[in-house]
C-alpha cells in the first residue's frame, strides 16, 4: 500500500499544531504556490491532478475554480464545505482533528489562485473539536504571517472564519450552506445563477469539500500529474478516503487510490465481514447512493464506473450490511432520515419523503399493503429529476434500490404482517 | 431577441424571459403556485414543469429563461404527469376543507386538479396536524394545513410591504407560515395576501363565510378610497339570498395595472367598500319636519330645491349660493354639477377644498394622504377658488349673507368642526345631497340621496393625472340616483339644461369644453386609463 | 425579565461581528452565544439577538425551528444523543436506545424530572467506524454497548 497521504497525520500525536506540521514539510506548498507559480499555474496544476470533489458530486475541482469571473463587482468567497452529514460519512473530522493545517494550507493556495480574500469554512454544529482546531491552526497561522495581510510579503491578504452549523443535513448543499452561512435557514437557492457567480453575500464563490482542500498542497507540491497517478491505472483521480462502517471486522477510513474495486476495501482493507457472515447489501458512496447487491461490488470505486451500475461514489462512505440484516428496518432508517432532513422548500421532496417514510414505518409494524411497494416506487419516481435540491434525489436513490433489489424481502414482511 | 417554438408554435420574446412568460404570450397557461409576476422567484413549487426538447430532466418553466431555438412542451404525457404527481404530494396533507372553504371556486389547487389529476387518493397514513384558524393580524386567518409553502405570502410581505413579518418555521412536511408568536401583521397591504396565496389557507375575515366565489359577480371599477385610483374589481351578487341579508358588495380586489397599483391594493381602501350597503344609507328624498326628517318623494323635494335654489338668487343674487362638493364624486357629476350652479344660476361661491381634506395619513406604496379619488378632477374642472372658500362660506353663513348652502357628498362638520356646525344650523336652507347620512346631513332641511360608486357610470382623475373608467355594477340602492343626474334633474327646473341620459353624455360635453378632457371618450380611456395632458404646472 | 449578554461575551460577540462582512451572517454564531450564557434560546434571548443583529425576529424564530441544535425549551444536566441513523442501527443503537429509555424512565425527546437527562434521537453524527455512539453534551461515546451506557450514567450521577 502506498503511503498515505490526506491520512498521514491521522492519530499522529499533536500533528495538528503548527510545530509539527511544519516539521513534515507543511506550508511548503503554499511558499511555493504564493512565490513561484503564477495563479493560473496553480488552476493547471489541479486540473491535471484529477481531483474531482471529494463532497459528493465529484466536479472536477479546477474546473469548478475556472469558473470564476476574474473581474468581479462584489468580492469573492472561498467557503469550505465542513458539514459532514451524509450517513455512514466520518473522513472530514479526522482532516479537521489531526490535520487542521492542511485545510488552512490549501484554503490559502486555493484563494490565491482565484484571487481571494476572504474563506470561511462551514462546520457541522457537532464537530466541537474540529472547530476548536481549525481555530486554534487559524489563529496559529494569523501570528505566522500566513494568514491576514500581506501574506509572505507578496501582498496577498486572506482572511479566514470558521462559522458553526446547528443541525441541519441540508446545509450540506452548497446553496444551503450559502444561505446558513448568512444566518438564514438552510434552504437550497435556485440555480442558476450558480454560486460561481453568485453565492455567499452575492460574490462569485467556490464551495469545496474539506478533503478536496486538503488535498490541494499536496498537488501544488508534488505536481498534477503525480497526483493523478494515484489513482487506479487507466482510472486516475488520486488517492481518496473511504470510510468503511457497518458489518465489517475493521471498520474504519482507507485511503486508497480511486478506482480500487469495491470487493477490495470491503474484504481486503475493512477484513471481509463480521463472523465470517455473508454479505446482503452494501451502500457504496453514502446513504443516498444506490444500494448494492453482492454480486455488483467488483466494481471499481470511481464516479463514472458507479454511476454505469446505477449507484454513485458519492462520499465514498462504504456502509456494509451481512445477511442477518433486516432490509425493512434499515430503509426505514433512512427514509426518516431524508423525511426529517428536508427542508421543505419544494414540493415533490417535502411531501414525499414523509410520505414514503410513514408508509416503511408501517411496512416494519407488519401492516402494509399489497400495492404499498408500488407507491413508493410512483413517490420516488414523482420526486426523482423534479426537485429544487439533489436531496429529493438522495431520498429515492436508497427508496428505489432497496425496494427493487430486495423486493422479496418487503413482500415477505408484508405478506406476514397481513397473515 | 430569443425565437422559440412552444407546442409547435413560435414566439419571439425578450432576452431573459421566462419559459412560463414566454407561453403566456401564446395563450398557454402553465400550472404553478410559487410564481408571481411581481415577487422574486423560488422555484420551490414544482407545479410548472415543462418540456424542453434534449433536456434531461423536466425543467421549471417559471424560472428558466428562454433561449433562442428552444423547442417546449407544455402538455406532453411526461409533464401530465409530472402535475398530477405534484398535486398528489400537495393533497397527500391537504384538508377535505373544500365545502366550507372561502377559496373554493377560485382556488388553484382546486382548479388544477379538476384540470390535471382527478385522480382518487391513494394516501393511507395518518395526514400532518398544523394550526388552524390561526389570527394573523386585524384582517388575516390562516389556516396552516391548507397552505401549499408556496412561500407567496412571505415575499409578499418582505419585497413588497416592507415588512418581514411572516416566516416559515420548522422544516420537511412540518413547515408552517406564521408570524412570529404572538405577533401581527400590521401593514396597510394584508387582503392582497388573500388575493395571492394560491389556496385558502390565508382569507380576509371580512369575506369569511359570507359568500361562495361563484356566486359572485364582478365589475371593473376604481377604488373610491384615495387619489391614487388603484383599479380593482368590485365583487357582488344580485340576489340577496346569496350571502349576508342585506350585502351586495362583498369585496374588492385589485386589478393589474403596471402604471397606477401594479397588482396591488391597499387595505383602507380594499375595505372601505362597507358603507354601500351600510345601515346609514340615504335611500329615500327626505325633507327635514320639526326635528325630524320625513321621506318624501323625487317630485316633491326636487321642486322644494329648485324654487328654494331660485328665490335665493332671485332675492339676494347668486352670491348668496355657497356649493361645497366633494372629491368623491366623478368628473361627469362634478362637471353637471358645475353646469347647473356656474352657468345657470350664475354661482361662484363653489369650493370643493375643505381645510383637512388631504391630511390622511399616506404611505410609500399606494395609500395617498388624500383620501378622496378624483381631487385632480375637481381641480381641473375649477371647482376651487372662484368665490369664496368653505370656509369663509362659513362665516358668511354665520352673517346671514349666504343664505342657502348645497352640500354635494361633502361634510363640513366633519373637516371644520363646530364652526361648520354652527353656521349649518343657521342656514336658511341647507340640501345635503349625498350617498350616507353624516354630521352635515343631520342639519340639512333637504336630502337628495346620492349613488355610490358601483351604482353609476363615470370617470375618476387620480393624483398623476390619470382618467380612469368607473362602472356600473349594481342598480342604486332604493331611490337614489347618480349626482349628474340629480343635476340633471334640477337644472330643467331652472333654466335651460341638457337632457344627459347617460353619463357619457355628459362626459361628451366635457371633454369638449374643458381642456385637459379634449378629445376623449369612454372607448379611448379604456380598462386602463389615460394620462391627461395637464396644464403648465399642474403635472 | 429582560436578557443581556454578560461583559465577557458581549466581547465575543464583537469579535464575532468583526468577522463577517455582512452583520446578519452572524446570526447563527451569536444564537450559538445566547444558547451558551442563557441555555435556552426564551422568547426574550430570540428578541434580545433580534435587536442585537438588527435582524427581523421572525428570522430568528425561522432559524430556531429549522436547525436542531438549539434548545426552544430547557434541556438536562447531560443532554445525551443518541445517533439512530444507518451505520448505528446496522449495529445495535436501537438497542441501546430501548436500554436508555429503560434506565432513565423516559421517552426520546423528554427530560428526566431531576432535570438531569435529556435523551435524543439524533442523525448521524460522523462517528459511523466507531458505531454505535452517543452524544453527551460534546463529548462523543463510541462502540456503545448497553453495558458501557450503564458505566457512563453512573458517572454521570
Ligand atoms: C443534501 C446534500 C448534502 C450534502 N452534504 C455535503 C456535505 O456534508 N459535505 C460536502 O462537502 N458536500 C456535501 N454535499 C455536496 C455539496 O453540495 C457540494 O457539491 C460540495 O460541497 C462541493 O465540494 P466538492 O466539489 O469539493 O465536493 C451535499 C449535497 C447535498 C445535495
Ligand atoms: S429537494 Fe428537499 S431539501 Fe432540496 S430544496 Fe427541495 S425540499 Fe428542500
Ligand atoms: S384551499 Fe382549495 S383545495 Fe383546499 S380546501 Fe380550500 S378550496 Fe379546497
Ligand atoms: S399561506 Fe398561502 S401564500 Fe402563504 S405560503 Fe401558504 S399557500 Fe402560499
Ligand atoms: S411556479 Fe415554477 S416552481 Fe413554482
Ligand atoms: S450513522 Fe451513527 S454516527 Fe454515522
């Protein structure tokens, strides 16, 4: 295995203070971003390395950085998507934890590169001690000169925020996360305009992943193409987190080249599952992608060889579930969740995820109804490619796949809870 | 400019036009519920989806701009339905409220799934609970579970009244329109959140229960409440069996027009509509007898006026006439008006300026201090400042040198106080001619009852200068006539007068005497109005 | 009774100001202010950060009921959240939530009457390889079993 990487200062003793970042040859990146590359240099550099977002939708990162207009009437706004909420998905944290630096780092080489002068990263409500941290490195690294005026003598400011959330899923998506960040709730803006050209307080605005970031001084310093060169042959894209949780002996967060088969992390890496079981389902890219039967996981993990099955990278987040597990139970979990996650706003999502969840809740009581799985299937298909926000979609991913894949198993439930 | 083809027809619009405004060109109305004109856009609803050909996905048609070969569908199989899953959504926590709910028959979401779904549900859960009959200010009730979030009402209130008073709290299908706990509504503009939430989940309690929709007729007038002129259309029934004894007006509602009210009225002059069918109604001619006034008939009191009118002139000259008319009657009365006492009986003493008439408390959006709706009107045809003003017409009240005073809908009690009432109560004759009994009325020996505004035919000129059509929605109440026409009435009795029939006639010669009018007629103002050109100084 | 911010975090609360460009944003760190010096967000603490932001109070009120974490009504001593969500229930935390509520003699969503617990059902909480956990106030508690949850509320007592 590669040596790691974004993972490398995982439960790395005091990693997240300036010292020892230093020490490991941190900030390199960024004095040779600021004092040897030009800005567009730098956009190059992340286009070559494959780095597609690490938050969900996988848009190429300097594709997106391109976007933004270089003259601008309102200033520009980086904002770091920090709010971690897909289920199943814990990689975030520990970048924020024992790596705090890293997302400063690449926060200052990403600004600099659109011409940037002020980055506030959004972070879930719970992660207290992510915040404490990234606080601590900001602070840490205003009374080193790398952020605030003049940064490096180059006549470059930058000034960055931690702003903290307060409990809502939605805020995860990027418009959402605009609209909480000016201190309003988090609903979806319409699209377009785009953030690229308006978001955070009007100004042209680049919303990225905490990890995308993180892996931005990497790339500076070691090359595009090197990064790229992570990846999987013939797939590319780098090395990225992949957090193993469910019914597996190791669970836990592998950092592995893009593109590595599914069947590889679950029974190499995560070591195959709990007790020797055998495997019923596994959810590939957090919850809201497609569930997988098991005779799909040799696909490779990557955004393109996903989505030809039907499912999605997503976070990447692998949740694994053996043969015992009950199918019912566990989509219900998950249509509460979209239920009590959306925000309300349009129509086909805000009533149809109550909708679907009130009627798997009483699928689980053993009083459904025969044409009960049809329903969901028209709800979800009456939610799916109509709604404001990708979160009426992440609902139907899991409502359709499971229902689906596993009809069997939601009739039986049914047919017993009738008998 | 953008050319494209919506169900095999071509349209050219504007750049930046939406799909949805694009189709109302042609004639096609797409279903929504979040879209209005004249708010910023959501896309939250869902209800408006469209066709686009090579699109991947359904797109909304309220907020996608047009683009130059664009090919639309707005009635293809997919988008069918597309609408009847949006409406099963809608319905799945909607109330069967539709029998007791003052929306039905003009409610979108009634309409659209008459037009779109018809389909029977297929719901079996248990439906969410929200609030209901919830007071929301001195006009407003929401009723929570039957509000669509379409969110109308809350950019209703932040974009166009100024006010951020309503929220939505909570989120998924808990979401609930409110105001803050404990809070109102306070601005001048609550019933257009009437008029725009799409479903009845916001009414105006003054329409509450009283009338079904459809039972409803509706007539184009303007709103008689300030010098703004906002158009709007007035709401009545023929037959009083259909609602409340008695009513006829139940509301009005605001008409679109981009120059004078947008699409918007406001709330003293939406509800000031109540004294049409109000109680204090002169319906019959009266004469005063002793203390009391006795009901008299058309004949009688007509002839009283017109030998009092007459003996007047005839024994102290015209100058002992004072005629105080007020801003609220049309052009057509005010200029039959001015005939009769200027050209036949020669007065000058005509001054429709009571001191105060203007000094109502105006706001930024519609209301105008003045609470009178043709005052520019009154000012063209120069009503004011040929004599004596009101109030020195007072005084000479007082004096006993203007012996008889003509009140035309005007109260000088009301503006001047006890000095007015004083020298009423000393008027050799006073006629009091007017639609409602008031302070003035009560000292007057004669009354000649006046029709309101929905009773005649006729022409406001708001404060810009606009004329603006009235019309005739109901016959006047009991005996009362249009103003022109008593006039009309009157001056055969004391001299030579035209015969006016309709008050387009007299709208006719007035617009061949006095300026500003030249050249105009009913079919050249329109529904919409006209900007007059007004004389130096005057715009 | 009216609310005001104490010396200390009315500093904070400057210092928060200074940060954003645009003073509304600050709504969410400064309920973040009141929710620590009050405990619970009262109708009065809502009109006071209203006032101080210069933002409508029914926005407030908006924000209150659309995020989860700040507390409309008082919560216990030890507000304990539990995560029910997939990668937890894949692994127990119903069980452990039918543990709890047998402990403490509670329903989710309630408060034990010594006002010491308050017990919560919460989604995900980005612990889901250290599944199933739980949420003490800001303290996380990971690869929960029913036996470590009796071990933790003794401690707690
Ligand atoms: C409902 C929903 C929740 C999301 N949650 C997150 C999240 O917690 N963290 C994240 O980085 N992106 C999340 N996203 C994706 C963001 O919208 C956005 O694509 C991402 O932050 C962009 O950064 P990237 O390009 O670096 O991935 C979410 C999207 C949706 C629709
Ligand atoms: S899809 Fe759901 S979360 Fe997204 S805007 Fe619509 S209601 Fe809100
Ligand atoms: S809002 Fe419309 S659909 Fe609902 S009860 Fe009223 S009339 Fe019926
Ligand atoms: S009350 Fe009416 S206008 Fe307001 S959101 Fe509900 S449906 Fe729309
Ligand atoms: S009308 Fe288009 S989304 Fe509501
Ligand atoms: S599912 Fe419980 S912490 Fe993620």
């Amino acid at each position: 295995m590669p040596k790691p990487i974004l993972s490398k200062n995982f439960g790395k003793k005091n990693a997240h203070s300036l010292g020892v970042y230093i020490q490991d040859g941190g900030y390199e990146a960024m004095k040779k971003a600021l004092t040897e590359m030009k800005p567009e240099q730098i956009i190059q550099e992340v286009d070559k390395s494959g780095l597609k977002g690490r938050g969900g939708a996988g848009f190429p990162v300097g594709k997106k950085w391109s976007f933004i207009p270089k003259e601008a009437p309102k200033p520009k706004y980086l904002v770091i998507n920090a709010d971690e909420g897909e289920p199943g998905t814990y990689k975030d944290r520990p970048i924020m934890e024992c790596d705090p630096h890293a997302v400063v780092e690449g926060a200052i080489i990403t600004c600099f590169a659109v011409g940037i002068h002020w980055a506030g990263i959004y972070v879930r409500g719970e992660y207290v001690k992510s915040i404490e941290r990234l606080e601590g490195a900001i602070n840490e690294a205003y009374a080193k000169g790398y952020l605030g005026k003049n940064i490096l003598g180059m006549g470059f400011d930058l000034d960055m925020v931690v702003h903290r959330g307060a409990g809502a899923y939605i805020c995860g998506e990027e418009t959402g996360l605009l609209e909480s960040f000016e201190g309003k709730k988090g609903q979806p803006r319409m699209k377009p305009p785009f953030p690229a050209i308006v978001g955070l307080f009007q100004g042209p605005t680049v919303i990225n992943n905490v990890e995308s970031i993180a892996a931005i001084p990497h790339i500076v310093k070691n090359g595009g193409e090197w990064f790229n060169g992570l990846g999987a042959p013939g797939i590319g894209g780098g090395v990225k987190l992949f957090p193993v949780s469910g019914h597996v002996k190791k669970p836990g967060i592998y950092e592995l080249p893009m593109g590595t088969p599914l069947r590889e992390i679950i029974y190499k890496h995560a070591g195959g599952i709990r007790g020797d079981k055998k495997l019923k389902a596994v959810i590939p890219g957090g919850a809201s992608a497609p569930v997988l039967k098991p005779e799909e996981i040799d696909v490779p993990m990557e955004y393109a060889n996903l989505a030809k099955i039907g499912s999605m990278m997503g976070s990447g987040a692998v949740i694994v579930m053996d043969e015992d597990t009950d199918l019912v139970k566990t989509l219900r979990v998950l249509m509460c969740f979209y239920a009590h996650e959306s925000c309300g706003k349009c129509t086909p999502c805000r009533e149809g995820t109550g909708w679907m969840a009130k009627i798997i809740k009483r699928i689980e009581k053993g009083e459904g109804e025969s044409a009960d799985l049809d329903t969901i299937v028209s709800i979800a298909n009456g939610i799916r490619g109509r709604t404001l926000c990708p979160l009426g979609d992440a609902a139907v991913g899991p409502a359709l796949s499971f229902v689906t894949k596993f009809r069997q198993e939601f009739e039986d439930y049914i047919k017993v809870g009738a008998g | 400019m953008p050319t494209l083809t919506i169900d095999d027809q071509q349209v050219t619009v504007d750049q930046g036009t939406t799909i949805l405004d694009a189709a109302k060109k042609l004639g096609i109305s797409i279903p929504h519920f979040c879209y209005h004109p004249r708010l910023t856009k959501v896309d939250a609803c869902r209800m408006c989806l469209v066709e686009v050909k090579d699109a991947p996905k359904l797109v909304t048609s309220c907020s996608n701009a047009v683009r130059d070969n664009m090919v639309v569908f707005t009635g293809t199989p997919k988008v069918e339905e597309a609408r009847k899953s949006i409406l099963e959504f809608i319905l799945i926590n909607h109330p069967l409220d539709c029998p007791i709910c003052d929306k039905a028959g003009e409610c979108k979401l009634q309409d659209y799934y008459f037009r779109h779904s018809r389909q029977p549900s297929r719901f079996k859960d248990y439906k969410v609970k929200k609030h209901k009959v919830v007071d929301l200010g001195a006009t407003m009730v929401l009723d929570s579970e039957r509000c669509v979030v379409c969110s109308r009402c809350v950019r209703f209130c932040k974009e166009v009244a100024g006010e951020e008073n309503l929220g939505i709290f909570n989120r998924g299908d808990h979401s609930e329109i409110g105001t803050y706990p404990g809070k109102k509504i306070e601005h001048n503009y609550q019933g257009n959140l009437a008029d725009i939430c799409p479903v009845g989940a916001l009414t105006a309690k003054d329409f509450r229960f009283k009338c079904r929709s459809w039972l409803l007729c509706k007539v184009d007038t303007i709103c008689p409440g300030c010098s703004n002129g906002c158009n709007a259309v007035v709401h009545f029934t023929l037959r009083s069996f259909d609602g409340i004894k008695g009513q006829r007006v139940f509301r009005l509602t605001p008409r679109e027009n981009n120059d004078v009210n947008k699409i918007w009225l406001c709330d003293v002059g939406r509800w000031g509509y109540s004294f049409i069918d109000s109680i204090d109604r002169l319906t019959t001619p009266a004469l005063k007898k002793g203390e009391d006034f006795v009901k008299s008939d058309w004949d009688t009191v007509l002839r009283e006026t017109a030998s009092g009118l007459k003996t007047v002139v005839e024994r102290y000259g015209p100058s002992a006439i004072g005629v105080i008319p007020s801003p609220h009657l049309t052009n057509e009365d005010l200029y039959a008006l001015k005939c009769l006492f200027s050209c036949v009986l020669k007065v000058t003493n005509i001054d429709f300026k009571l001191p105060g008439l203007d000094k109502g408390e105006g706001d930024k959006l519609l209301l105008k201090a003045d609470r009178h709706p043709n005052t520019r009107g009154a000012e063209l045809l120069g009503l004011s400042g040929t004599g004596l003003s009101a109030e020195a017409m007072m005084e000479k009240v007082k004096t006993g040198e203007i012996k008889a005073l003509y009140l035309v809908g005007s109260d000088p009690v009301k503006y001047i106080g006890e000095k007015a009432e004083e020298a009423l109560s000393r008027a050799e004759l006073l006629i009091f001619q007017g639609t409602n009994f008031n302070a003035s009325c009560k000292l007057a020996h004669v009354i000649l009852p006046g029709a309101t505004f929905v009773e005649k035919e006729g022409t406001f000129t708001n404060y810009q200068g606009r004329l603006q059509r009235i019309n005739k929605a109901l016959e006047p109440l009991g005996e009362a006539q249009a103003d022109w026409e008593i006039f009309t009435r009157l001056g055969k009795r004391l001299g030579s007068y035209p015969s006016y029939k309709y008050a387009e006639e007299v709208f006719k010669d007035m617009a061949r005497e006095v300026a500003p009018f030249t050249g105009l007629s009913y079919q050249k103002i329109g529904p919409q109005g006209i900007k007059l050109t007004l004389p130096e100084g005057k715009s | 009774m009216t609310v005001a911010f104490s010396e200390k975090t009315k500093e904070k609360f400057k210092a928060i100001l200074a940060k954003y460009p645009e003073k509304g944003a600050a709504l969410l760190p400064t309920m973040w202010l009141a929710q620590k010096e009050f405990s619970v967000i009262t109708p009065e603490v809502e009109e006071y950060v209203a006032k101080l932001l210069g933002v409508p109070l029914v926005r407030v009120h908006e924000v209150l009921t659309f995020y989860t974490m700040y507390a409309a009504k008082p919560l216990g001593k030890y507000h304990l959240q539990l995560c029910t969500n997939i990668s937890c229930t894949l692994l127990g935390a119903e069980d452990i939530l039918e543990h709890l509520k047998d402990k403490l003699q509670i329903g989710a969503g309630e408060t034990t009457p010594d006002k010491k617990f308050t017990l919560s059902t919460v989604e995900c909480l980005g612990y889901c390889g250290t599944a199933p956990v739980l949420q003490v106030n800001d303290d996380f508690h990971e690869n929960l079993t029913t036996k470590k949850v009796d071990e933790l509320l003794t401690k707690l007592k």
